[in-house]
C-alpha cells in the first residue's frame, strides 16, 4: 500500500513496486487524461508533474514515489481548463486528434513555468512529445500565446 498527492488529493493506493505511475494513476486514481502511448517513455502522451517537472508517467515505478511527492495530472492542472496553455490550445486549435494533448500541455506548461518567455529554439528543445497528427507549429505558436497571456495576468 502506498500514499500518493495526486491533484492534491491523498489516495491509499496497492500496486506492485514495479508498476508503472501511469496505470495506478489511470485505473486506480481513475484519472484518464493521462494517456497510454508507447510504454518506453518516447512519445509523451503519458506525461505528468512529479514536484513541478515533467516526467513521463509509462516509465515511473510507484517505488520511485516518495512521501511528500505531488503529481499533477491534466485533470489537476486546472479544473475550469482556465490555465493559460488549455486557453491558447482551445483558441488556436492546436489539436488534430487530440491523442497526445494532455502530455503536450503537461509539458508545456512545465516549460513555461521554468521559462516563462521561451524562444522558438527554447520551446522545441522542451516538446519533445510526438504528435502523430504533426501539429507541431501550432503547438509552438500556443507555447507563445499561454506565455503572453501569463505575462499579461
């Protein structure tokens, strides 16, 4: 048995040491914004805040958790979708499928929140999740969009 901060909710969970974040967090928090992609940590649909960083989900063990540790889900970033990412990702369109969405916010947002101006090199360096749809240049120009909408509040 082990207690997981996720969304600021304290959850008893059971789960084998070995089993991966993103099935407790899926089946047993029943929190299924966060998306099974790859299984290997590649693709990012999967991504999550561990402590305010991005970590992929598919690839940390629940052992790997500590006491304390506070995971965010897409469901946790903001409940009335008010975050300055959801807003650019909904006014500009960005997602195609929208499969791999909720680990590009998670991401981005965890990048806008180290570097709150990013430039274009910055903003690629950081998305390294995969959009199978490649909408990729939207995803940027949102990137750019939620940083002058936080600067702006």
């Amino acid at each position: 048995m082990a207690k997981l901060n996720i969304n600021g909710k304290v959850r008893d969970v059971q789960a084998e040491a070995d089993t991966p974040l993103l099935w407790v967090i899926r089946e047993q928090a029943g929190l299924t914004g966060t998306k099974y992609g790859c299984g290997v940590a590649q693709c990012g649909a999967c991504s999550v805040h561990i402590n305010g960083e991005v970590r992929r989900s598919c690839s940390v063990p629940v052992s790997a958790i500590k006491p304390g540790d506070r995971i965010v889900t897409i469901e946790g970033l903001s409940v009335t979708a008010s975050h300055p990412v959801q807003k650019a990702w909904a006014a500009l369109d960005v997602p195609q499928c929208g499969y791999c969405q909720s680990g590009q916010i998670m991401a981005a947002s965890a990048l806008l929140r180290k570097n709150p101006q990013p430039t274009d090199t910055d903003i690629d360096e950081a998305m390294t999740n995969i959009c199978r749809c490649g909408t990729y240049q939207r995803i940027r120009a949102a990137v750019h969009m939620a940083a002058g909408m936080a600067k702006k509040a």
